[in-house]
C-alpha cells in the first residue's frame, strides 16, 4: 500500500505498536520513513518490518509512570527527539457490566484512559523542548460514541479519550497538536476471535457501508495524516475511520421494500 507522506527523520513511538492495529500502524509509518519504535508488555511474534526496515522494540507497561518515563528517556537517548506519538495500545475482554467487578472495570479504564494520559503528558514534556514541537494522535473507537455492549467500560473509556482529545489540544498548543482517529470494525489476524470463521468475517464486512471492515493500514494512513505536516492546522479533532458507520438496525427489521421511500410518503 503506497503512501505520499513523507516522514524522513521523525521518530515515532506506537504503543501496543507489536501487533493487531498498532502492527498496521507502525508499517505505516515505517513505509513513510519514519523512525518507529514500537512498546508493549510482550514483543509480538513476528518482527514489524517493511522493505528492510523494521521498527524497534521496547517493552513497556504504559500503566506504569516509571517505565513510561524510562520509555521515553530511552528513546530520546537514542534518537535525540520524539516527533509523534500513537496512543494504540487498549482494549477490552467481553464482560456484562452487571458481572464484572470493581476491579476489572478500573483495570479497563485504567489501560484505555488513563494510560494515554500518563504516557502523553511524559511525551508533551520532551516534544514542549523541541523547535518543531510535535503531535499526538490517540487511537480511539465508535465505542465511545454509541453503545459498547459487554464492553461497556472500554466504551466509556473511549468517550474519555475524546474528550481528553479536545483539551490537551487546547491546553499543549501551539507546540504539540493533539487528534484522534475514532475507528470502527477492524479485521486483524485476531479477527476470528470477535467473528467467527471466514464466513462470518465476511458476513459482517457486508453489513459496512463500505463493504469490508478496515485493515491495519486503513486506520495507519489516518494517524500518519493527523501527524503529518498536511494536518498542521488540524488540532482537537476526531476523524471517524469507519467505513460508512453502521446500518440502522430498523432496516433490517422493516417490512416495507423500499423502507426511505415508504418513511418519506408517510411524512408528505
């Protein structure tokens, strides 16, 4: 998949950068020229490369302030700058809000809000030094904006990363631009696990708009815009990268043919 992004120089960090969407993510940004170095808990079983080119690994637990900064130190170290950053790293098991405990739920938020957070403010801190300051893209989901359910903390979660979105925009400008990019049905090589067999990975492809869920790339090629020079004047925004949204449920329920025109005659 070809790119017009050119990020020759920059470094960039991906949380969770090893596998599933962040793994898309980090050969984006490889296939643009950038520096990437990838954190995780675990290095992911195959090496994240593209063209001979392959990001670093560095193991991290993004909920833990003394490795975050020790992260972050590392890399300036070693690179001397830290131009963006990808807030990827999150999710969430299936669990009903009515079953899961205390503990479970603050461990989500905890992963997918408040980890972003640390990690970004020890971020901001280096980028704030630099002539050129920096950008900040958080990956976040359709979660926050409808409902999440079985995954209703990651859900909530995410609304937070919106917002959190908006006001560190305000608060770290005109240095370190600050976006998300808001994502829906993704097919990484955990796919079966949500869907089920091929056929049923299709099955719900056709249910988009667009007519297939999103790979990797899709949602890299967002993050690499909202990074790049092109988007210098874009701050505080959420660009949702869904392929067309959902088709209303009541669609599929109405009996009516032609279910638009029958609701346009009824209103004439």
């Amino acid at each position: 998949m070809e790119t017009r992004f050119n990020l020759d120089g920059a470094v960039v960090l991906v949380t969770g950068g090893v596998r599933g969407v962040g793994a898309g993510i980090s050969r984006t940004f490889l296939r643009a020229g950038a520096t990437v170095v990838a954190c995780a808990r675990r290095p992911g079983e195959n090496p994240v490369e593209v063209d001979g080119r392959a990001a670093e690994f560095l193991p991290c637990d993004i909920r833990d302030p003394e490795q975050v900064q020790g992260l972050v130190d590392r890399i300036v170290e070693r690179h001397g700058r830290l131009d963006v950053l990808v807030n990827n790293a999150g999710g969430a098991p299936f669990a009903l809000a009515a079953e899961a405990s205390p503990k479970f739920h603050s461990k989500i938020v905890e992963l997918n809000l408040l980890a972003p957070l640390l990690v970004s403010q020890v971020a901001n801190a280096v980028m704030q030094t630099q002539d050129s300051g920096g950008a900040i893209v958080n990956i976040s989901s359709v979660s926050g904006s409808r409902p999440s359910p079985g995954t209703a903390a990651y859900g909530a979660a995410k609304a937070g990363v919106d917002s959190l979105t908006t006001s560190l925009a305000i608060e770290w400008a005109p240095k370190v631009r600050v976006n998300a990019v808001v994502v829906g049905l993704v097919q990484t090589e955990l796919a079966h696990l949500h869907y089920g067999d091929d056929a049923g990975i299709a099955a719900v492809g056709e249910t988009v708009p667009l007519g297939r869920m999103a790979v990797p790339e899709d949602v890299g090629n967002c993050a690499l815009f909202l990074a790049s020079p092109l988007a210098s004047y874009v701050s505080g925004s959420t660009l949702t990268v869904h392929g067309g949204g959902e088709r209303p449920a009541f669609l599929a329920a109405a009996t009516a043919s032609t279910p638009a025109t029958a609701s346009t005659k009824e209103n004439t």
